[in-house]
C-alpha cells in the first residue's frame, strides 16, 4: 500500500538558539502525530531521557509518545533510507521526519540530499528550512560568522527566540536586517520553543507553486533604491525609518528581478544554467514566477545551491496581469550581472 511521501522539516538555527527547546515542545505537543527526529549529534542538550523507551544498537529510539529519535552515525542519506524502509515493513510508524542540523551546520546539503538521490526522493518530501535566531546574540553570530548568515538566506520561516531579552529597537534593528537577507521567509518571534505545530509542519517552502512571498516592505525599499537611479540615495533617506539600516553589509543578500516584458525561454534557460554553473555554490535559494513568451501558462522554477528545478503551473487568468517576479538568495552574487542577464533574456 502506498503510504505517500513523507515531509522532512530541517530544523537550523544558532548555537542556544533554542532548537532542542523547540523540538522537545513539537514532541510533546505532538497530538497523536508520530514524528521521526533525526539529531545530527546527541549533545548535552539531548532529547529528555524520561520519554525514551529502549535503546537500540542501530541508534534509533521509540519514545514513549509514540516519536521516533535517532542521531546520524554515518550520512543523513542512509539514516532516512533506513527510517523510510522500517517504515514500509511497518517496524516503525511515524508520519514525518525532522532533521536537527548542528548549531554551524550549512542546510544546503542536507536539502540537497532530497533532490539528488533518487532513493531519498521516491520516499521523502522536503517541506521547509526552519531558522532559530537566538535575538540576544544575533547582531554578533551574524558579523562573525558566516554559517549563521547563510542558515538566515536558507531559511522558509525564521523564528526568533529570546526577544524578550533585548529592547525593541535592537529587535527591529535585527528584523530589518534579516529581511535584507531573506525577504521570502516569514519572521516570528517565539517565547521558549512555543510555537504552534501548525506553524512549524506543512509550510510548504519548496513547493513549486505559484506564490512568490516577498516581504511588502522589502519590495518598497527595493523600488526606491533599485529603479530610481537618477536620485542619490541620500535624496530619499527618510524613506527609510532605520537610521542604522546600511550599518551592516551583510555578504548574504537578496534582490528582486521583475519585468512585465516576457522571457524567451531558451534565452532564459542558457542564462540560467550558466549563472548556476559559476554561481551553484554562493547561490542559497532562488524562486521564480515566470511569464514566458509562447505559454499560457505560469512557470515556476527554484533551486537550491546548483540544483534547479522548474514547472508549469497555473493558467494565467484573464485579465490578470503578466509579468515575471523572481528573487535571488546568496552569499556576494553579482547584483548587476544577474539583472543584466535577465533583462537581456526578455523578448
């Protein structure tokens, strides 16, 4: 009997961030779900040994609500392989896996492991990247370190823990910031891991459907400093309610392409392959809507890393307006190349 894909959520964030907070509270808040978490190590912040049941030699624990725990002793690829073959000979039952990286780990491979192995991919679905910022100590894990910035450009949904502990302007500071990182993933704040299930499971982040969120504000600071170039930017300063908004130059950056012109779709799919043949490894995430000439149809592509994927989705409805929207997620990419290119593949 076909059970269907299981979704994975990977779970990242910084150290303390709170991300063993947070699973421990979806664990225990579970509601007769049965969940598979995948620890990328057992820490000393292990998942509380009062609701383990048995330990096995294979390292792959029934706890006693029902929820599967095991920590990776060799890849994430035959740890899922396994999970999802115990499953099929119904030797365990659970109905979604989350993955735990370590506080420096970089998501990119672990969600590449979804789309490259054939395996993995019969069996499994990714649903979304989740990012825990610890707000206390973010302003100096993000000038320090570029895994946490890269884990910010990853993420589907940010959750910031631990606001209470700074005062509102810094929390603002450090939101703005982040939307300039990643202007598609939604933020929240958290209070110790209290988040509710439904704003964890089935976010859908790598869907390839044809919505393309990005943050309203983004989008109207991006038009006043992308399309107005006659102006100096001082000229439309006040636009700007930060006074420290340009105070960090983050290497992780996003920016939006839009045109209402349609794409030539060999044109495009050249420009493309070669960007994520230079590109691949600074490109974090990437999504697109798009407007080709020659179909009646929306196309939908994203990628993660060099892996690019692409889709036709939804009629365009009569008189709905066509255009393209696509916006681009990584580590020091070259802005004006990449719009360049793009303008250069419209019809």
């Amino acid at each position: 009997m076909s059970q269907g894909l299981i979704p994975a959520t990977i779970l990242t964030g910084f150290l303390g961030s709170g991300k063993t907070t947070l699973l421990k509270r979806v664990l225990s808040e579970a509601h007769g779900r049965k969940i598979a978490v995948i620890e990328n190590e057992f820490g000393e912040e292990n998942i509380d040994n009062e609701i383990l049941v048995a330990d096995t030699t294979e390292q792959i624990l029934q706890l006693s609500n029902g929820c599967v725990c095991c920590t990776i002793r060799e890849d994430l690829r035959s740890t899922l392989a396994l999970l999802a073959e115990k499953r099929r000979k119904g030797e365990l039952s659970f109905e979604r896996v989350v993955i735990e990286t370590t506080g420096l780990a970089d998501p990119g491979p672990v969600a590449q492991t979804f789309f490259m192995d054939d395996e993995i991919a019969e069996s499994y679905l990714l649903d979304s990247i989740l990012t825990l910022v610890d707000a206390k100590h973010a302003e100096g894990q993000l000038d320090a370190r570029q895994e946490a910035r890269r884990q910010v450009g990853f993420a589907d949904q940010i959750f910031i823990s631990k606001s209470e502990l700074v005062d509102e302007p810094a929390l603002h500071a450090l939101m703005h910031r982040i939307k300039h990182m990643n202007p598609r993933a939604p933020q929240r704040k958290v209070h110790f891991g209290e988040v509710p299930i439904t704003e964890v499971f089935d976010l859908r982040g790598f869907n390839l459907n044809a919505k393309l969120e990005i943050d309203p504000e983004f989008l109207s600071a991006e038009e006043h400093h992308g399309h107005d170039h006659a102006h100096d930017d001082h000229e439309h300063g006040e636009h700007c309610e930060h006074p420290h908004h340009h105070a960090h130059d983050d290497d992780v950056k996003s920016f939006v392409f839009r045109a209402d012109k349609a794409f030539d779709p060999a044109k495009l799919e050249d420009f493309l392959a070669a960007i994520v043949q230079v590109y691949g490894p600074k490109m974090l995430r990437y999504k697109g809507v798009l407007y080709m000439k020659g179909s009646d149809k929306k196309v939908i592509f994203q990628g993660v890393h060099q892996l690019m994927g692409s889709d036709l989705g939804p009629k365009w409805m009569p008189g709905e307006k066509k255009q393209s929207k696509m916006v681009f997620i990584g580590i020091g990419l070259p802005k004006d190349i990449l719009l360049q290119g793009l303008e250069q593949c419209l019809v």
